[in-house]
C-alpha cells in the first residue's frame, strides 16, 4: 500500500510538472458553466459538470424567478448531453435560475442547489462604462482561477462592380460568387503582384517571352504581408505589426493607388490591435476580421490596465487610439476574454472615407461570408472528465475538448453591421466550406465527438438554420466513427466527404430545408481534402490515396496515406454518386498547398484547365520518402473525357534530398494565352497551348 501511494505521488508531481498540458481534478461540488445575457429570438442556457435527471425537472425543483424574486414561467428543457438546461420564451429584463440539489444525478459526490443570474436582452447593446467592462475581465479572471484551467483557444479576398480587363486573366478562387477573399498572389491589367514577406514583387507580365521587374513595394520593417487583394485601380496589402513599445501586435491594410503599376502610390492604411482572421470586400466595401486577446491578467496586480483594443487610421493622424465604448459590446452566450474585431471600410472613391470598427467581446475562429450577412464560429470546449475523478489516479487527468460549436452572425450593409443573434450547434466545423448561405438559410456541417474514442464514437451532422438561426431542419448521426474532412454545398445539394478507412462521399438534398435527406453515398478508398464543383453534375476530389496496413504488436489493421490522389465524381444519379475518373499523383509523401488551401487551385475556363502547385515523393526503403521534384501540374477535366495530363511543369530532382523553399511553387496563373509560376525568387512563363518555357524573372 505504501509503495502504491508513493507511486502515485510521484505520478502526480511529474504530470504537474508538465507546462500547460494536464490539469488535476479531485472530487468537487456542481459547477455552471454559461454566460450572463441572451438575447429575446434565442434561448438562454447553462451547462452543469454534473448530469440532471429529466424527470426532477419540475416547478419545485427548477424554476426562475425575476428581479422581484418572484417566480415566472418559462420554458425548461434539458439538453441531449443531460447537462444543459434550455430557458426559452422570457421577455427582456434580470433573471435567477434556481436548480435544486434533488434534480442533480450524482453518485457520492457533494453538492449543493445552485441559483444563477442571467438577463435577457431585446438587442446588442454597447459597453456603457469603464467599469461595466472591468467587470466582465474581472468575472472571467475569478472564473479562471476557480477552475485552475485555462485554455486558450486558438485562432483556423476585389469588388463585384470592378471594371472587367481587356484581357482573359487568373482570378481567386472564392468561394461565394460576389464576395472576394482575396491571395498571395494577384493579377491585374498584365501585371502580376506578389507576396514576399515584407515587400510585394510587381512584375511586367505584358510580353510574356520578356518578363520585367516592374517596382517592389516595400512596407515598415517590423510588418510581413499574409494577403493581398483589389478593388478597381486599389491594392491592398493584408498584414501584421509587431510594435515593439506597446508589446502588442496590429493586423493592418494598406492601400495603394495601382493605376500606374510601375508607381504604386501610398493611400492609406488601417489597423486593428490583434491577429488576422482573414478578409473579405463585397459590395464596395472591406471587412477586415480578426482577434484580439486582451491581458486581463492584470487585473490580478491591481493594476488598472486598459481593456479595450487600440485602432489606427493614417487619415485621422500617426496615434494609437484606444476603440471608443460605444464601439464595444459583449456577444451573448460568451463568456472569454478575446475580442472578436471587425474593421469596415468604404473602398468607393478611392477608400477615403472613414473606417468603422467594431468590437464585440467573444472570440471566433471560423468565418463564412455571403453579400449580406456575415457569420463567425468558435469552439466551445468542454472540461469536464469523461470519469469521475475516484478510481485510479489516472482518472483525474483530464483535457478540454471541443464538443460544440456557437455561430454569430451579423447582417451588412456597407460599413453598418447589425448583430442578428447566436446559436450552438453540436460538434466542430472544419472550415469556411462547412458553411453556406442559401435563400436566406444557414447550413453548417460538423463532426461530434472523437473519431479514435472507442467509448464515444463519433458522429457527423448537417443542419439548416433560419435567418434568425433557429434551426429549421437536420441530418444527424452520419458516418458514426468517422469525421468530416471536406464538404462543399452547392444550391439544393450538399456533398461531405468522411474519412476513417475508406472514402464516403453522401450527397444530400437540402431543398427543402426542414427535411434535409441523404440521397447516396459512394465509398471509395483515400479521401479528399477539397472538392470543387466542374458542373451542376460533377466535382473534383483533391485528396489523398490510402492503404491498410497490419500492427503486429496490437494485431489491428490501420489506414495509411500514400499518393496524392484527384477524382472526378459524377453526382448527375444522386442516389447512385460514382468516381468518374481518377489520377495518382506522384508516390508516397507528394503534396499540394491545394489539398489545405483551395486559394492554391488553377482555374483556365476556356481549356477547362485544372491545376495547382506540387512536390513529389516516392516511397524508398521502409518508411523512408525520396524527394522527385517540385512544379506544378495542369489537367484538362470535363465531364466528356475526365481527368487528362496537359502539363507537367516540374523541376526534377539532381540529387537534393528536399525541396528547396526559395524556389517551391506558390500559385499558378495564367494571363491571355501564357501560364505563369510564381515562386518566392523567380516567375516562370510558359505557352499555355503547349507548356514550352518562355522566359524566366529571377526575384533578388
């Protein structure tokens, strides 16, 4: 026994010891976990570490009550997790939740009946004073420290009245039509602007047998560029800010005049404390969107610290300025001390006028965009332990998890946003393409749960939400044991592919969004990261291949990756989806920026041209890899005759073990009839009949 006991001491102080990666919990009472208001269109909702029984759920033992201490009705249900209870149908004003002791599910454990404040609101509100919002800081910091966890999440574009070029040129690949997000590299009137850390290369891409440098532009030390995009004659230069002396960093815009390319004039430039989310410029106007994680902690050194994000706008002079309160707000149903910061600016005469920010207290990660509305996500992270901490001392090891997801979405107007409302979904989303807006709907697909947890296995599901996010319509339980690696929606279908051994595509019909139905599913084996729409019929796979393997040691089968793999899929029978055609790319190890980043993705409509970056590999001895080469690959895909190499534009190894990061491919354009490669020290041109080199700029 004693041995035991020091065994686990042991085990105890070396966990401990570990930075930021386990925390230890022992026995303890019931804890809340929710946010202080709501708002009237939604429900408000409290989530328990313990179980609640449904049947307990009564006037006696749950109710609410009103500034008057008087009790009223209200709508009460419990959550599928038995842990959350769902107050609904309260009119605005301050509120008490009461939960009695008796309507918990305990075994052994203390406890106690708990009271919770809350309010309901009619709309958003802004901060009204310094000491409203100290307050918010202030509860999150006794929060934090109550809890002993602090996790942190962490934070996963050119107008449509632009005048069309004279000449048939790349442009990004969007993913809504009308909404521009904007790339590293950009091409406009024959020239072509692109990112190299703290300058952009400006090339004369006129005679495409002569390349020239044009100009590069170059920004402060201290700022490294992460995205450009146009807008009639403006560049505009997405980047990031260390500022040394306020310890803090500042995502910024720049603008440039373009009108001559060779002389590039500065305009203005715009910043927002914190890190880029990314961007987006519809109707006429920019949105510039990311996070700002406020150092709240100094609260705790009785420091009077200023809580609220610092902004710049060149035309209003060379300060910082702190964002006004009235510009503030806290996002209901939240409850973190990251600002969620949307800049918003009116590119029409040249972007002279006045920016608009808004901050609104509660973190995002992911974002999707249609012309009018925008919609943010974060995860929602669960602490609690699957176990009770008794039992072995494992047991009280335990890490947050992602279990669902909350969506905020706002409707835009130029430089207006109107907060609409929140929701939660269950499960995560995977990225902007798990999202989508139809006919005033918003669909959202997302996997739940841990596809490697034996005891909870996973699952995926589809819901179709309103305009005020009230949910309208599900497919849940899809694929139980897999997870959501791509998914696309396109009008009245969507298309998600899933992955643990095999590949199964589901093509679903959301016409009607209160009954969304799963038409067909094809299982193939591999997956596909990105899938992209050729037609109304037919999509493009870009993924991995995979193989079973056999582990002698635990005598189970697993799936590995292989080649890159792309297929074509004919969904025209979508009861019936099948693999059309399909091509292997490259050996073991190969990849594609496209399969992560479908910015990376060529697109010639006139040769139904299809292409993107690559770095080949081939499988060598054991578990080695042996480096091929690194190019770019182009294909000719249509419905007719499927998927045909046209170019295979790569530079083959001479012995390198790697490849080399200077020269690797980033983006593939085209301009009238000539392709272009552009890397981070040189722009290759070719004939984009035939793929012959025409002329090659080395970038210094």
């Amino acid at each position: 026994m004693m041995k035991n006991k020091w065994i686990a001491i042991l085990l105890i102080a070396v966990l401990a010891s570990l930075p930021g990666t386990f925390s230890l919990m022992v026995p303890q009472k019931v804890e809340a976990q929710t946010a202080s208001a709501s708002m009237t269109k939604h429900s408000w909702q409290v989530s328990f570490t313990e179980a609640i029984k449904e049947s307990k759920i009564t006037d006696a033992n749950v109710y609410v009550t009103n500034s008057k201490n008087k009790k009223v009705l209200a709508t009460i249900t419990l959550g599928d997790d038995k842990k959350t209870l769902i107050v609904s149908d309260l009119a605005p004003g301050s509120y008490k939740l009461h939960v009695n002791k008796e309507a918990f599910a305990l075994s052994g454990t203390k406890t106690a009946s708990q009271v919770i404040p809350f309010t309901i609101i009619e709309k958003l509100e802004a901060v009204k004073s310094e000491k409203e919002l100290q307050q918010y800081f202030e509860a999150l910091l006794a929060n934090h420290s109550q809890k002993e966890l602090d996790y942190e999440t962490s934070v996963e574009m050119a107008s449509n009245e632009e005048k069309a070029s004279a000449k048939d040129a790349s442009t990004t690949n969007n993913q809504v039509e009308g909404v521009e997000e904007g790339d590293i590299v950009v091409v406009k009137d024959d020239f072509i602007y692109a990112v190299k850390d703290q300058s952009i290369t400006v090339v004369d891409a006129k005679d495409p047998k002569n390349l020239k440098l044009a100009t590069t532009i170059k920004l402060k030390g201290s700022q490294y560029i992460s995205k450009l995009a146009l807008y009639n004659n403006l560049l505009i230069a997405i980047g990031d800010e260390y500022l040394e002396k306020a310890d803090t960093s500042m995502l910024t815009a720049t603008l440039y005049d373009i009108s001559n390319p060779k002389n590039p004039k500065f305009i203005r430039e715009v910043g927002q404390e914190g890190y880029l989310q990314d961007i987006r410029i519809t109707n006429d106007t920019l949105y510039l969107i990311g996070n700002m994680y406020t150092n709240y902690w100094m609260l705790r050194e009785q420091k009077a610290p200023d809580l609220k994000p610092k902004t710049f706008d060149s035309l209003e002079g060379k300060e910082y300025k702190s964002l006004p309160l009235e510009k503030i707000s806290i996002l209901p149903n939240t409850m973190d001390g990251t600002y969620s910061l949307i800049t918003a600016i009116d590119l029409k005469n040249g972007a002279k006028t006045t920016a608009n920010t808004k901050g609104y207290l509660g973190g995002s990660s992911g974002l999707y965009m249609s012309e009018n509305a925008l919609y943010l996500t974060t995860p929602i992270y669960d602490g609690s332990p699957d176990v009770p901490a008794a039992g072995r001392i494992t047991d009280m090891i335990w890490m947050p998890r992602t279990t669902d997801t909350q969506v905020f979405k706002w409707n835009v107007d130029g430089t207006a946003l109107n907060f609409v409302g929140t929701t939660k979904v269950k499960g995560s989303v995977l990225n902007q393409y798990s999202m989508d807006e139809y006919e005033g709907n918003f669909r959202i697909v997302t996997t739940e749960g841990n596809m490697w947890d034996e005891k909870n296995i996973s699952r995926n599901h589809l819901f179709i939400l309103d305009e005020n996010l009230h949910q309208l319509g599900a497919v849940k339980d899809l694929a139980p044991g897999e997870k959501v690696y791509s998914a696309r929606f396109m009008g009245e279908r969507a298309y998600v592919v899933t992955f643990k051994q095999v590949d199964p595509l589901f093509v679903i019909d959301v016409a009607n969004p209160k009954n969304p139905t799963v038409l067909g599913e094809l299982k193939i084996p591999g997956f596909s990261n990105y899938l992209h729409p050729l037609d109304d019929t037919h999509l493009i796979g870009i993924g991995y291949d995979t193989e079973q393997r056999y582990d002698a040691n635990s005598k189970r089968n697993f799936t590995v990756t292989t080649n890159m793999k792309m297929s074509l899929f004919d969904v025209s029978d979508f009861k019936n989806p099948k693999e059309q055609s399909s091509v292997k790319i490259g050996g073991k190890g190969s990849y594609s920026d496209v399969q992560y980043n479908p910015k990376a993705l060529f697109r010639n409509p006139e040769y139904n041209y299809f292409g993107f970056p690559v770095v080949l590999y081939e499988a060598g001895k054991g578990d080695e890899i042996v480096y091929k080469g690194q190019g770019a690959q182009i294909y000719e895909i249509t419905a007719d005759k499927g998927i045909v190499l046209k170019g295979n534009i790569i530079n083959e190894s001479t012995g390198e073990q790697f490849e080399n990061w200077e020269q690797l491919v980033q983006r593939v354009i085209y301009i009238d009839d000539a392709l272009y490669t552009v890397a981070r020290n040189e722009v290759k041109s070719y004939n984009l009949k035939d793929f012959k080199p025409l002329d090659t700029l080395t970038i210094k």
